[in-house]
C-alpha cells in the first residue's frame, strides 16, 4: 500500500519565507493528507500526485511533501529510481492551482506576496529535479500542463503515451511560461518553442515524443509493468550517473511496442518550415507581418490566436524565449520568480484566471493594454530588471546546479542540429545518415521518422553517389 504523505511538522505555522531562505521546506497545518502518496517498491521510490478530480493540479501542500522527500531519497543508498506520475487516466498534472492565487492577487500586496511565495516553492522544486544526482522518471501520461511541465520536462527520462496532452497555455490566461520555460522551450528545434510559447499550441500523444519534450513513447497499458522492471535493476556502485542513464534508456525501450503509424509529425514538413521563417524574429511586429504574408491557412490561425492573448504577456514571452537560450539553469529559475512576481502584481494574470477559469460562463479577458497595436515592448522592461532585487536562493548549489545545457540531452530523438553535424562532415548519402543515427541510439523507436522528415525538410541531394548537403 502506498505511504501516506505524513505531516513533517504541525506546529510550523504561518507563511513561509521563500523569499531569502533556502531551508527545506515544512508542511503547515492545514494542508491536506493525502495530497501526494509516496511508495517504496524495491530500489524504485514513486511519488504520486493525487488530486485526480482536479487533474492533479499542483498546491504548496503537495510542493512541501514532495521536495522533503526528493532529498530523503537522495542521499539513502537504498533508492535507486525516482519516479513521479499522476493518480487516474486523465492527467499527470494539469498545472498550478491558479485559480488560488488569483484570489490571493485580489486581497492586494498582503495576498500578492502569498502568490510569489508559492512560485518561490515551486521553481525550487523544479530546479532539484532538474538537477537531481539520482535518475528521475516522468509518466506524462495524461494532461502535462503548466506546473505539471516543471515536473517533468527537465527530467532525465519523459515518458509519454497515447494520453499525453502537452501544452504551455500561460499566455492565455495573462501569464508567461514559466517553470524552467526560459531554459527548455529555446532548445528546442528551430523557433519550435518559441511558437509553443507564445501560442499555447497543443501535442498530443506521440508528438510530444517527436517535438522533444518527451524522450520515450510507450503505451499507458505498459506503465505499471515498467515501474515493476525498474524496481528490480541494480548499479554497480561505482557505475556512473550516465552509465545508469543507459541502463534505464534500454530497459525502457524494452516496453516500446511500436510507434502509432496514423499520427504523423505534427510540427514538420510545410508547418515546420513556415514556424522557423515567421518565429524568428525578435520582434512580435515582425512576427506577425511575416505570418500576414504566409497567407495560409494555419497562418491566419496562429495570427488570431496571437492577438487573442494578453499583448503584455505575449511581448514578455518573446522577450524570455530570446534571453533564455542564454541563461544556465539556476539562473534560469531565478530570473523566472522575478517575472512570476510581477505578473502577480499586474492585472493581465488575475484577470486572465478570473474571465476563463472561475467566472461562470467562461468570459473574454480585458486585458490591459488591450491589443498589441496599442502596446510596444517598454512593458516588458520590468519584467527582466533584476539589478537590486533579491534573487531566489535555490535548494542545490552544488556542482551541476547550474549548467547551461542538459547533461541528459543525448537521452532523446536527435535534434536538428545532431543531424547537422553529421551531415555537414560529408560524403554520405541519406540511408546512410539514418542508419548512423539508428546505431548510435541502439535502434530506438522514432529515429527513423525524425531523421526522414530532418532530412527531406534541410537537406538536398545532387551530390556524386546521391551525397546530400545540408541547406542554410
């Protein structure tokens, strides 16, 4: 039977100063009992969100359990995977209780710091897992959202499935991609991110796989018995981190039964190439005439969507999409919790949250500015002047708490620019390309169908024994 979650400490009361301090977290009194369950199977320890009839959308309770609890397993010799999954079909984690701090926006600066104090929370458990020393297992099966993509998408191994719904829908509602946004979104393919970004657009299923927000697909039927073969491996105790990695990725292609042939690359082909011309640019007046020119179909979508949103939170977003590619890690959620914090302190987000999640029926935001013709990007100066501000002080700062690409980036499909690489050294013709990156992943399901469209979509032939060239 799973664990309950036990209260660490009932006589710590009052808010908790997040702010300055970098102690590990106590619950309250108050939070709820069974809000996340934690369970011991073998060298396996499973935390388990369970707020099913919410879709398991994450609260300071369930932050306070959980990160206690990662450092606990961290240093015992006993755990040897971590994995982190959601109570029912329907979602992993849907994302933040935002309805909560929108009503705590309302109380004035008094609630506004309750709000601040809860991303404090939450970006530092997003940076321990993002930088945990042991392997980390994410089931996105089901809605992955928001708070849910803090949990997931910096872990070394994200296992999506036939239920996966994954978006980033912070615009929407007058807010920024937050949760390591900064540091994930920008190294995806191209302007890949970016467009996920500012347009909140969903992937379903295996094209999370494809898009790289996931490192493997298998079908949810096959969860529980991968947890079961997880619990039963062994390291050698002098085997490496990446060495355990490796043993994982195999043992997790074992449950791979195939790739669904009826879903083909969302983001690829045409709609991929027309994301990198019109997301490029650094300025949304340039996104937008370059997606008035495209005069297609999905281009007249994007741009509505575009000006759907709140126009302080799309230009932030660009803005962060632009610097973050720049940023480490721990900097990363430093820089976020400043932003957070001032959203909590400008009508767009408890507007946003209000009009779509708790007014009932759901209404159109008045945002303020209203549209992005009547903003420019000066809004956006606040949002990133750190100069005097306190910085988060985060929960790991040792060695490795601060890199500046994912030290677990091989795990995945190859990006474009892996292919690149290769392809830039010459002398081989495609077949060739595809069975060199199917050796040096062992195989892997999907690698055939991303090196396919990578390929026909940057590449051309012409070349003496059909050589191809990678085109700029």
């Amino acid at each position: 039977m799973p664990l309950k979650a036990k209260i660490l400490n009932p006589a710590v009361a009052g808010r908790v100063e997040m702010s300055t301090e970098s102690e590990i977290p106590k619950e309250l009194p108050g939070d709820e009992l069974d809000d996340v369950l934690f369970n011991t199977i073998y060298g396996v320890r499973t935390v388990e969100l369970n707020r099913p009839k919410k879709l398991n959308s994450l609260n300071g309770s369930m932050v306070r359990k959980i990160i206690p609890r990662l450092k606990e397993w961290e240093k015992s010799q006993m755990a040897n995977v971590v994995i982190i999954k959601g109570a029912g079909e329907r979602a992993f984690c849907a994302g933040g209780d935002v309805a909560a701090l929108a009503q705590h926006n309302i109380e004035g600066p008094e609630g506004q710091q309750k709000s601040k104090d809860y991303f404090a929370l939450e970006y530092r458990l997003d940076h321990s897992i993002a930088t945990y020393t042991k392997p980390f297992v994410a089931f996105m099966d089901g809605i992955t959202m928001g708070g849910g993509v803090g949990l997931s998408v910096h872990a070394p191994f994200r296992i999506a499935t036939e239920r996966t719904l994954f978006a980033m829908p912070e615009t929407t509602i007058g807010f920024f991609p937050d949760v390591g946004g900064s540091f994930f979104l920008p190294r995806l393919d191209g302007q890949v991110g970016t467009y996920l970004a500012l347009t909140s657009e969903r992937l379903k299923g295996v094209n999370a796989f494809y898009s790289g927000v996931a490192t493997h697909y298998i079908h949810s039927s096959s969860l529980s018995d991968l947890e079961a073969r997880l619990s039963e491996l062994t390291f050698k105790d002098y085997a490496s981190l990446q060495d355990r990695y490796r043993m994982i990725d195999s043992t997790i292609e074992e449950f791979v039964t195939g790739l669904p042939h009826d879903e083909p690359i969302l983001l690829g082909g045409e709609t991929r190439e027309a994301i990198d011309r019109c997301f490029r640019y650094d300025t949304i007046e340039e996104i937008l005439s370059s997606l008035q020119k495209e005069g297609t179909e999905w281009a007249t979508k994007t741009l509505k969507t575009l000006h759907g949103r709140s126009p302080t939170s799309v230009r932030v977003t660009l803005r962060q999409m632009r610097l973050g590619r720049r940023w480490d890690i721990a900097e990363t959620f430093q820089r976020e919790h400043h932003i957070a914090s001032k959203f909590m302190e400008h009508p767009d987000f408890t507007e946003g949250v209000s009009a779509l999640l708790i007014r009932k029926p759901a209404q159109t935001p008045k945002w303020q500015p209203a549209t992005l013709d009547s903003t420019d990007d000066s809004v956006t100066e606040d949002f990133f002047k750190m100069e005097g501000a306190e910085r988060l002080q985060l929960l790991n700062k040792d060695k490795g708490s601060d890199y500046s690409s994912y030290p677990h980036g091989w795990i995945g499909l190859p990006t474009d620019k892996d292919v690149e690489q290769i392809v830039r050294e010459g002398d081989k013709t495609q077949e060739q390309i595809v069975e060199y990156f199917l050796n040096a992943k062992q195989g892997k399901a999907g690698v055939r169908e991303k090196l396919v469209e990578i390929l026909s979509r940057k590449t051309r032939g012409g070349g003496s024994g059909g050589r191809i060239s990678w085109e700029t």
